[in-house]
C-alpha cells in the first residue's frame, strides 16, 4: 500500500481553508485539517471535512449537458461554450445588455469571480452582477 497526504485549498468557499488529502493507492479516501494553514489552523467545516465526497460520486456531471428535444444529453466543452456564446450573444442583441444577469459563486476563487464580474462588466455590458454570499 501507498499512503500520502497532498496539502490543497478547500474549493467549497472563498475562506479559502487549508487540508491534506489522503490518497491511498492513488485513491482520495479522506481529508484531514493543516494545523498550520494560516487562515483555518486547523479548523474546517462540514463541507471541508467532506471535501472529497462528491470525487468518485456516480452523479457527479463529468462533462457539460444540452437539453435536447426535451433531454439533457451529454456534451463537448466546445459545443456547450458555443451554444452559451451564441445564445448571450442572441438575447443581448434583442433586448440589450442589461435583459442579462449574472450571479457568481462562493465556490469559485476570487480571480474567477473578479474575472466574472469583468466578463460581465466589460464584455456583455451589464452591471447586473451579483454573488450567493450577499444572499
Ligand atoms: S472548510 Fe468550510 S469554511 Fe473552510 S473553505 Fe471549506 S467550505 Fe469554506
């Protein structure tokens, strides 16, 4: 057997808390707290603690899905960002930049939610931009 802790950043919050994952086997099997991260220092909520659920889940969405003829079906990245793209691009040509809005997540970091905003801002146009952390 092959045992290692791989120190990472929690991905469920902008907190941005520290923990080792232990791989066995190449395996994620379970997360434990860095004592000496210098925001979390050994702390974790439920969520970190769990961190690793949702990696080997069967539900767990692999790739991007297009509803087709009524069913979501599996899709390429290029498919999907192509049909997000033309159909953005559709809704701001009629009924202009501010018919779009976008909501950001506290799962994203904050230079993808900086870079969101941005997107927002400076290429759709729009100042409808919000986060789920005001919620
Ligand atoms: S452990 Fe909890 S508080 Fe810390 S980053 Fe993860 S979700 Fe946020």
């Amino acid at each position: 057997m092959e045992y290692k802790n791989v120190l990472t950043t929690c991905p469920f919050c902008g907190t941005g808390c520290g923990f080792f994952l232990q791989v066995l086997d190449g395996k994620i099997v379970g997360v434990l707290p860095d004592k000496k991260h210098p925001v979390s220092q050994g702390s974790l909520c439920v969520k970190g603690w769990n961190a690793h659920g949702f990696i080997y889940h069967e539900d767990r969405l692999k790739s991007p899905l297009i509803r087709r003829n009524g069913k979501l079906v599996e899709a390429s990245w290029d498919e999907a960002i192509e049909l997000v793209a033309t159909r953005l691009g559709e809704i701001k040509a009629k009924h202009g930049p501010d018919s779009i809005a976008l909501l950001a997540s506290a799962k994203a970091t904050n230079e993808e939610n900086y870079l969101f905003q941005k997107f927002g801002r400076a290429v759709i146009g729009t100042n409808n931009i919000d986060h789920c952390a005001r919620l």
